[in-house]
C-alpha cells in the first residue's frame, strides 16, 4: 500500500459534528460533540464555525444545541469537505514552480501533471459529490439498532 499524506481529520470531524446535528439538535452541543470525537471543544468550535460559515448549520450563544440549515439529503461529502478543508486555488495537488526552463524534464513536468493531478482530484471529487449527509446519517441508525 502507498504511503500517502493524509488530508486532515477536519473533514472526518466536520460529518460526525453534521450527523450528530442531524440526529439529535439540542444535545449537539459543542461540549457533547467533543467528547464524542475525544477533541477539544475549541477545534470544534472552530469547525462549527466554519460549518456556519458555509450556511449548513446555526448556532446561537447562550443556546444549547445547533441546527441543520439545510436538510442532510442536500449536503454531500464534497460540500462538507469544501467548507473545512482549505485547497489552495482550488486545487488539491500543488506543483512545483520555477523549474529550470532549459532542462527537459523541468521545461514539461508541469504541462505533463496537471492533467493526471487534475483528474485525480476530479474522481475524488465525484465521488464525495455522490454521498450525502442523509446516506451517512442513515447507515448510522442502522449501525446503532444493530447492537
């Protein structure tokens, strides 16, 4: 298996934060949902905020809970992964700039990447496109009925 560098856990924390608020709203608090991921209530913060950002959910000082904005069956995967992961130009593999014009491989490598980086990020991209919110938060009722 190739070693790969992960894409941070905000993405993973970003949908449990989204299902636990699409479960159960008013004990979706920023406390309980830290002791669900085992993190620290400030980098929840943080993710909720920028899930708030992006308009999927609402909170409000001094108020328990927090709600969906949108309903789960229209948040894919790639929305949610959109709003806490930062892509730089939108996209996801960063090419090395200012190669030697007069080597051969330094004149091409560019020309020759984007393509294959470009189509790798777009199968990703699809394929987070096409799981939903819903789909996640269904497979965990079936989950939690199953024991």
């Amino acid at each position: 298996m190739s070693r790969l560098k992960q894409i941070s856990s905000r993405f993973s924390m970003a949908v449990h934060i989204l299902s636990m608020i699409s479960l159960d709203p008013l004990y979706s608090t920023g406390d309980r949902i830290a002791r669900s991921i085992n993190s620290n209530p400030v980098v929840i913060r943080r993710i909720m905020a920028q899930l708030k950002k992006a308009g999927y959910i609402d909170t409000k000082p001094g108020v328990a809970g927090a709600s969906l904005l949108i309903s789960p069956e229209k948040i894919t995967l790639l929305n949610i992964f959109q709003a806490v992961e930062s892509v730089d130009g939108n996209q996801l593999f960063k090419i090395h700039k200012d190669t030697d014009p007069h080597c051969s491989v330094g004149m091409n490598i560019e020309s020759i990447l984007l393509p294959q980086f470009s189509n790798a990020q777009k199968a990703m991209e699809q394929e987070l496109a096409s799981v939903t919110l819903a789909q996640i938060v269904e497979q965990l009722r079936i989950k939690a009925n199953a024991k």
